[in-house]
C-alpha cells in the first residue's frame, strides 16, 4: 500500500511534545479551564507526517499543500485534545467530550480505497460555524501507534457506557 505520507507516531509524556504543540494545548487547557487534563492523560502521542508524493491541486485549493504536520494528542477518560501545526502556519489546539465522539480505523472506511493511510477518523468534532465533522488522526506503525489507537478507542466506548474504564496501567 502506497500512501502519500509518512508517519511517525511516539507515545510520550506531555513535557515531550513539539514545543509550539505543547504550548498551544496548554493554552487551550487554560481558556476552557480544563485544568488536570495533562495529569489524567490516559495516553499521550505525537504523529509526524511528511508528505511523500507533491500535493494535489485540490489539496493545495483547500489549503492542505503542506509538506509536513505534526499532531499531538492527549486523550483523558472525558475529553479528548489535540493540537496540530504544519511547516507553514502556526500551531493551534480543540478538545471535545469523549461522549460526543465516534471513531472509525481509517482503514476500515470508504475513503481507504480511494486514498491509502493509517489512521483513526474522529466523527462529532465541531468546527468552523458549529458545523460537525471529523477530523484524522494519521498513525505510524508500529507498538506506539498501535498503543495509542486503543486506548483512543477504549477511552471512547467507556465514555459512551460500552465498555471498562480505560486505565494508565
């Protein structure tokens, strides 16, 4: 399977994030007072992803013609954040309630036929306007990114009532 990015995907604690990420979640966390969300991560990732192949017209037309992004996430039992920043613009961080969200393995959707990748869609996000939709969340292989898949996973379907609590252990 031929993708057009390459990813790197680490498990890691948040004072190990790319700095810009980090300072754009901690700032987030202090304007919705969502104070302990570091401390209650169940798991916390970075995804690295350089582009492999030149983008497309459409993707340059949506403003995606960038040559690399990072993503940092940090999923608690309730919430999930991330922050995400690209070579060319400046980073910024969301968080949405695990209650609100769904999740799909990428591989498993429509689009993986169309457009190879590793990756989890988190259906229910709210964007620009309150419109909802979904944001990616690209994946490397390996142990890290399989670690950081399940417990993404787990920790949703314990906030939606259909499963265990997720634990760090």
């Amino acid at each position: 399977m031929e993708t057009s990015w390459a990813r790197e995907t680490r498990v890691c604690h948040t004072i190990e994030l790319r700095p810009d990420l980090l300072a754009a979640l901690r700032a987030h966390i202090e304007e919705h007072e969502l104070e302990g969300a570091e401390a209650g991560a169940l798991v916390c990732f970075e995804t690295t992803s350089r582009r492999t192949k030149k983008p497309g017209l459409m993707e340059r037309m949506a403003g995606a013609g960038f040559t690399s992004l990072t993503q940092a996430v940090v999923v608690t039992a309730t919430r999930l954040l991330w922050a995400q920043g690209t070579d060319d613009d400046e980073a910024f961080a969301r968080s949405e309630l695990l209650a609100k969200l769904e999740v799909t393995d990428y591989e498993k959707s429509p689009a993986f036929g169309l457009m190879p990748d590793h990756g989890i869609e988190v259906q229910g996000v709210v964007g620009v306007q309150g419109r909802v939709g979904t944001v990616f969340f690209g994946f490397g292989e390996g142990p890290d990114a399989d670690r950081a898949r399940h417990v993404l996973k787990a920790a949703v379907k314990a906030a939606h009532g259909e499963g265990p609590p997720v634990t760090t252990g």
